[in-house]
C-alpha cells in the first residue's frame, strides 16, 4: 500500500535530527496522538537506525520511512532498515523510479509545474510542495487548478495549526510538518501537544458539514 492518502490522516511528521535513543518513544507520542505517517530525514546521524527503530514499533496502518534522499543508494539504504516512504527535495528521475520499483511511498520536492508533471511522469504518488512558504497558497491553488484531478499535493514548510484551513481551502489534500512539530531534545509530552493540535487542526478543516448545520429550505429564502 503506497497511496499516502489511504493514511489517514494524510499529515507526514519530519522528525529531523531524531537522536537514535528517543526515536521509539517519540515514534509512540506521535502514533497515540493520532500520526501514521513517519518521515526521517537522512542527513542526521543516525537516521537509519531511527528508522529501523520506528519500523519496527509502528501500528500495522503506519508508514515509515526517509527523507531528503538524494541517491538510490540511499533508497536501498531506506528499504532495507524497513521504510516504505521515500521523500525528497528535489525531484529526481533516477531516485524516484528506484523507489518505486522497491514498492516505496514516492514523495518528491516540486516548486514549479515542470517539476510537477516531470514527477506524475516519474511515477510520484504524492507532490511535495516545497518549501510552501515560496509557493504560498495562491501558487498551490495554481498548481491544483493545472495538475490531473485527485493529485495529491502535501505543502511542505512552516505549516502551522493556525494555516491547515487556508492551505486545505487552496487545494492542499495533506502536509509534511517538521519544525513546528518537533524539534530535536524537547520533551515528549511537549510532542504530543503539537501532535494532538495538529491533528484536531486537520480534522477541523476537512471535516464534512452534517444537514443539522445547513439552512434548511424554510429558511432559505
């Protein structure tokens, strides 16, 4: 099962420069709040062995795997410690078709459209809309409105609780959230803080509206 969006919720927490010896505790904070998809970056020590940790604690409907992979060395290298997710920030034939040969998540960085369509074609299941702050949400509602319908686009940097609503109303179908959600020695119940607010963020923004709250016909007039 690669397609992000059948994780649900479809929110990706970047875990960047994890110390090996909290990775299964902070892996569990995150999964209890309610994440189920796991993403380390590779350029920290010990990322590797974070993810084999992570791996092999996660609930059987997680996700884990690497970040800012850059060479299909490093995807083996990913696959092997048990990640099935292979984000990068950049978009990159080679990588990409190796990940996806290996039955990966493949999440590659886009910043423009050629990136964007270069990446469908590459087989990317998933857009990585980075960094976000660039593109902003009227760029992303850009990019939705030119993209094959059902693509899913994960903006990436400085999302915050507070911008989930705008960037879902932009066309946003998910999210990577790194240093807003965790940062590297905090404390875990700190951690889950984030993670629940996060995650009530989302689900207040896609939640689907019941007849109860819509006006009713008598009253519509």
């Amino acid at each position: 099962m690669t397609e992000l969006q059948t994780f649900r919720p479809p929110l990706v927490a970047i875990l960047r420069g994890l110390a090996p010896e909290h990775a299964r505790a902070a892996a569990l904070v995150l999964f209890e709040a309610g994440f189920r998809i796991v993403e380390v970056p590779l350029n920290r020590r010990g990322a590797l062995y974070c993810i084999e940790t992570i791996a092999a604690a996660a609930p059987a409907d997680a996700l884990v795997g690497g970040g800012t992979i850059l060479s299909t060395r490093e995807v083996d290298e990913v696959h092997a410690a048990g990640g099935r997710l292979m984000v990068a920030p950049n978009c990159d034939a080679d990588v990409m078709r190796r990940a996806a040969e290996r039955g990966m998540a493949v999440v590659p960085g886009v910043a423009t459209p050629t990136e964007a369509f270069n990446a469908l074609r590459w087989r990317a299941h998933a857009l990585k809309v980075f960094p976000a702050e660039m593109v902003g949400q009227a760029g992303l509602k850009a990019f939705k409105s030119v993209l094959p319908e059902g693509t899913p686009l994960l903006p990436v940097g400085g999302v915050t609780p507070e911008s989930i609503a705008g960037w879902v109303k932009a066309g946003a179908t998910g999210f990577g959230i790194g240093g807003q959600l965790f940062q590297p020695g905090m404390a875990l119940n700190e951690l889950g803080r984030r993670a629940r607010e996060f995650i009530a963020a989302w689900h207040a923004a896609t939640a689907v509206p019941t007849a109860t709250s819509m006006p009713s016909a008598a009253h519509a007039e």
